[in-house]
C-alpha cells in the first residue's frame, strides 16, 4: 500500500493476506454431516483464525491477566462488540465470533474492564448458571459454555461461548451412561470423564476440586444443568494433523476440520479415540466419595 504501514491488528493482516492467498472465490461454504453419534463440520473460513495462546506452551490452568497480552480490552477489537450492558447486575460485553462454530455464536465478556484472568470463580459460575436459565426462557436451545486455561481457552480474559442448539449436543445424548439412565437403550461410556449436575452448589464443589487438583476441563450450562468434562491439560495432549484444538465444542462432541478429505473420511472409532487419549483418572465428586 504505498510503502506505508497499515494502521491494522496483525490478527487481522494476516487473516486478509491468507484469503488474498486462497481468493475469496476458493473460501468453500460450510459442510455439516454427522458420523455416528458425533456431529461433524467443513468450516474452510475457521482455517483462517490465529493460533493465540492455544498453541502455546501452558502450566497450570490459573495464570495472571496479562495487561500487555492480547485481550477483549484492546482498543482495535471494540468495533467487534455489538452489546455492552448491565445483566443481573453484571455488565456484559457481547463480541461477535469471527470464526463461529455453532448457531448464534458469540463471545460473552463479564466484567471485562477489570482484567479477569480465565479462572473461573464461584461467583461467576453463580452467574453464567443464573444468566443461562433466564436466557433460555426466551431462547430455547440457549447454551454457554467455558474452557478453562489449558483446556484450549485461545484467551487468558475471562469469556464464556455463548450459542444457540435447538438439537441436544452429542454429549446430551442418551445413550451414554452419564446421562439419565435408560433401560429401553444399551447405555456406553463416554470416551472421557463427563459429570452432569442440576445443583448449582453440588456443581462448584466439583469444580473447586479440579481447581485443587490443577486440572483443566470443559463446561456447558444449558437446560438447568451443567456438563463438567474432565480432561487433560493441552500441554499433554497430541493433537492429530486435523485437529487445531480441542475446546468444549470438541469435548461434547462437535468436530471442526478444514479440508474436505478430512470432512469425509473421519470415522465414528477416530473421533471416539481421539476424545479417549484425553482420558485421566475419574475425579469422584465428593457427594460420592
């Protein structure tokens, strides 16, 4: 441009110059099929997304808020927020997804001037349980979800994924035995760990104890329940070439891949091993202990 430097994110420079790359003619449509009980997605457009903090070597799953790291205060992403409000007396901060992989995707900020770290806190699974089952009161289908950090969270500021599915999630399924037991179906294990509570307090007390245990894992609050999948830290994971991550979408059953060979070819047994490799030791909810 002239020689002149560009007054734009590189997140979103590089973005431009890799669909300057592909031509915007050769960006394919989203694909959807499912492939045994797992639901599968061509998404060639979330191809393009940059790697963040995914890609990057991670300890722990509580790590400070980096004031000079990326964030949802940078001044260049506020034209990306189309809501910004009081909601049971928390302001909220609503960003469209870029790259969506679900209906209605967007990305819930609570609080967000403060500078909250991705450590989720009682008080705040307090509120995205209440924020859901009010939203849903109108919104059927209404979901949000949290990777905690090293659970594939691209973002060390606190945000949940807020999406609509009228259909159950694969996860929601009835056939797997963590679900509400079904004598009519012959019930299977989940390929990792996945705790479903309808008790608020119950619910806390299992995620403190991951916290304790320094152990990553994935949340979905929706219908008055929430799905806790337990899983190990992405520092520990191999991903497979057609995976770029494995975030709650992934854990509860959604998968993403960007070539159609890939869209094609994936199996029921691979995606079901791949969840598998995630496996670790059950952590028993203390009720149960």
């Amino acid at each position: 441009m002239d020689g002149q430097q560009l007054n734009v994110p590189d997140d979103d420079l590089m973005v431009f110059l890799k669909l300057l790359a592909i031509s915007i003619d050769h960006i394919k449509p989203t694909q959807f099929r499912k492939e045994g009980l797992w639901l599968m997605q061509f998404n060639h457009i979330r191809s393009l997304r940059p790697a963040r903090m995914t890609q990057h070597k991670q300890t722990g799953i509580n790590q400070p808020y980096d004031v000079n790291g990326f964030s949802f205060n940078k001044p260049f992403l506020q034209k990306e927020m189309f809501w910004q409000g009081y909601l049971l007396n928390k302001e909220i901060s609503i960003f469209y997804n870029k790259f969506p992989f679900v209906q209605f995707h967007s990305l819930l900020v609570p609080d967000k001037a403060l500078g909250l770290n991705q450590f989720l806190t009682k008080d705040y699974h307090e509120y995205i349980w209440q924020l859901t089952g009010q939203l849903a009161e109108n919104l059927p289908g209404l979901g949000i979800a949290y990777n905690s950090y090293g659970a594939f969270a691209s973002v060390n500021h606190l945000h949940f994924h807020l999406y609509i599915y009228e259909q159950p999630l694969p996860v929601m399924h009835n056939i797997w035995s963590h679900n509400i037991s079904n004598e009519k179906i012959e019930q299977k294990s989940y390929p990792i760990q996945c705790e479903i509570f309808d008790n608020k307090n119950r619910a806390w007390e299992f995620i403190e104890q991951l916290h304790n245990l320094e152990i990553a894992y994935n949340l979905i609050y929706q219908d008055n329940k929430l799905y806790c999948l337990v899983r190990k830290h992405q520092s520990n994971t191999n991903l497979p070439n057609w995976c770029s991550g494995l975030g709650w979408y992934e854990m509860s059953g959604g998968f993403t891949t960007f070539n159609m060979s890939d869209f094609t070819k994936l199996t029921h047994d691979t995606l079901y091993k791949t969840l598998s490799e995630l496996k670790i030791t059950t952590i028993e909810p203390k009720d149960r202990i």
